[in-house]
C-alpha cells in the first residue's frame, strides 16, 4: 500500500470517529432517548442527573389545575379537601371534588395554584356518589387535567395523587404508589347511623391519603386522571392503604350533577333492616331462621310500591338481586342503583324457609 493511502485511511478513521462521537453527544444532549417514559434527564448546578421513573413531568401536566377547597359555615372555615378542573366552556371552568368536603357549607371558595383565593358556585352533588361539581371563572384557570381510563390500568402500575393533606399548609402535596386492587367493594356510612348504608365498587391504592385530600384527583403514569380519592373510604385504623372513586363513575353522572339535577335512584318501596339487626327485628316481632346469616329484611313494604306488586311481605329475607349477592341493605342499594327506574329486576329471597324468586319494576324515589 502507497504512503499517501495509508495516510487517507487513517485520516478517515480519525475523522469518522470525532464525527461519530460528535453526533453521538448531540444525540444523547438533545433528543428525547433520556426523557421517553418516566425517565427523564434533570439539570441541577449545570450537570445532568439521570433520574429513573421519575413522576415531575406528570406532575407538570396536573398541577396547575389541582385547587384547595374550603368550605364555610357563614364566616367559619367548617371543611377543606382537594378538586382539580376538568374541563372549561366560554365562560366557566369546571371542578370536580367528593361531596362529603362541601357538604353543609354556604359558601366556597377554591385556593388556586398560585395562591389566588377564588369564589367558586356549588352546581350539584350527590352523598351517594360522593361526588360534587363547582364552577369558577374562566380566567382563573391556568391549565385542565387530562382524563384518563382506570379500567386500562393494571395491578402494580404507577399511580400518583396531588393534593392538600391536611389542610393549606400542605396544599399542592404528591404521593406516589402502585395500584393496589381494582373493582374493590367498600362499605360506607352515608346517612351518619350506626350501620353503613351503601357500597361503593373502587380503586385501592397504596399512595398515601390523607384529610385534605378528598377530592384529589388520582393519576396514572402519563398524569390523566383515573380516580377521584375519597377520605370517606378510609378506616383510620388502616395503614397503607386507599381508596378512589374510578373516574368512568363520575363520567357517568357528571352531566346531571353540571345541571343541578338530584340524582333520582331506583325504588322498590320497603322498609327494611339487616340480618344481623336483631334488636330491631326483635321490635318489628319478626323472626329470622337462625341458619340465614346474611340479606335483607322486608319490615314494610309501601303501598302500590315495585315490592308490594311483586308479592314481597314483611319478614321475607332478601338474598340476590339479578343472581348478585345481597349482604345487608348497603349491598342491596349498590345492586339497584346499578338500574333506572322503570328496569325490571329479579329478586331472590327466602320465605318459610324455602327461597322464591320474583320479578320487580322499579319505580323512581331521588331518596331510597
């Protein structure tokens, strides 16, 4: 080989390499390879850091849109929880929050991301749900959330919260966690007795949630919105563990809670009482066979009700709704309230000792 070759060749190879090893630090610089995901490249005191799974640019996409809430008895703060916009027309942006943090309060008012203190109107609610919507002024939202779909989520994805636990000193908090358990059935109490009188079918998650942050919304990986949280459904002896209300429930109600609407849930017109309610069965004088360890009592049933023309009379045990199990009365409420008033369902229940079944149409009561 001729000098003058050998010196181009090597002089390509030097070359190819400065050009490749050039490009290579503009590729790793300046393209997204670093930042796909939740993966991204952060710069602190001028140097790079490779964060892995970090959550920040979610978060960037929620932020601006979570608000603190108080609510008010007259002067008096009486409530405070979370809510975040979730979408805006010409004139107004929307607020969605759980209904339990504006409850028995006259005026609200919403605390901004950046600190601005807002008056919002209350449009409509509902204790059941644990649902309620708010509405402020256009110009005072910065950014709206992006809905997402819980029911793609799997067990052991990513999911995060912003919020206000505890109140405004720590509004504008972030907690992190796996998706713990989908379509969990929880019971609440929603009319303050002693029994819980409803079930809710929810998230569970592992991110921490605490007072203040009612409301929230709970997010996957991409920052959308799955869930609302919901303090209500959290025993204050559980550790590690929440609860959120899937996002797809409050999509469905949303629309009669904007307009103000009571929600109107299906009727069968009784009276009843658990079970396991032996104090009050004992003053109705009614007798349960000891071996019936779960259902619903029929105490009473209302005249021309769905139940009355269904043949159902007082001391019938109510076991199934549709096939579905009927626990007690907050099982028994979940499974109607799955119906619209003028559905026709089936009702399994047990007389004498022998279990019958019967067709019922539900009338139309916006109290159970």
């Amino acid at each position: 080989m001729k000098k003058n070759d050998t010196n181009k060749t090597l002089f390509l190879i030097i070359f190819s390499f400065i050009i490749g090893s050039i490009f290579t630090i503009f590729i790793i610089k300046w393209t997204p390879i670093l930042n796909n995901g939740n993966n991204t490249v952060i710069t602190k005191d001028g140097t790079h850091i490779y964060e892995k799974s970090s959550l920040a640019p979610s978060v960037e996409k929620i932020y601006n849109a979570v608000v603190l809430i108080k609510g008010y008895q007259d002067e008096e703060v009486s409530s405070t929880g979370t809510g975040f916009v979730y979408k805006v027309d010409d004139k107004y942006g929307y607020i969605l929050t759980n209904s339990h943090v504006v409850a028995n309060t006259n005026n609200i008012k919403v605390v901004m991301y950046n600190d601005e203190v807002v008056k919002a109107k209350f449009l409509g609610g509902d204790e059941y749900l644990d649902l309620a919507v708010l509405r402020i002024d256009k110009s005072k939202v910065s950014l709206v959330a992006t809905l997402g779909k819980s029911e793609k989520m799997k067990l052991g994805d990513t999911v995060f919260t912003v919020g206000a636990p505890m109140g405004e000193e720590y509004t504008g908090s972030v907690t992190s966690g796996v998706l713990s358990g989908k379509d969990r059935m929880v019971s609440v109490n929603v009319s303050n007795g002693n029994n819980n009188d409803w079930v809710m079918r929810v998230l569970q998650i592992d991110a921490s949630i605490n007072p203040g942050n009612s409301g929230g919304p709970l997010l996957n990986a991409n920052g959308e919105v799955i869930g609302i949280c919901s303090m209500k459904l959290v025993d204050e002896n559980i550790e590690g563990m929440g609860f959120a209300i899937p996002i797809e429930y409050a999509q469905n109600h949303i629309k009669s809670l904007e307009n103000g609407k009571k929600i109107e849930w299906p009727y069968i017109g009784i009276t009843m009482a658990n079970v396991t309610d032996t104090a009050s069965l004992y003053r109705q004088d009614i007798k349960i066979d000891k071996n019936i360890k779960e259902g619903v009592v029929v105490v009473k049933t209302a005249n021309n009700s769905g139940a009355a023309k269904a043949g159902l009379k007082k001391g019938d045990v109510i076991t199934k709704i549709n096939g579905n199990k009927v626990k007690d009365y907050a099982y028994l409420r979940y499974e109607l309230y799955q119906h619209q008033a003028g559905d026709t369902i089936e009702v399994t229940y047990i007389r004498n000792g022998r279990e019958n079944k019967t067709k019922l149409l539900l009338g139309k009561s916006s109290n159970n």
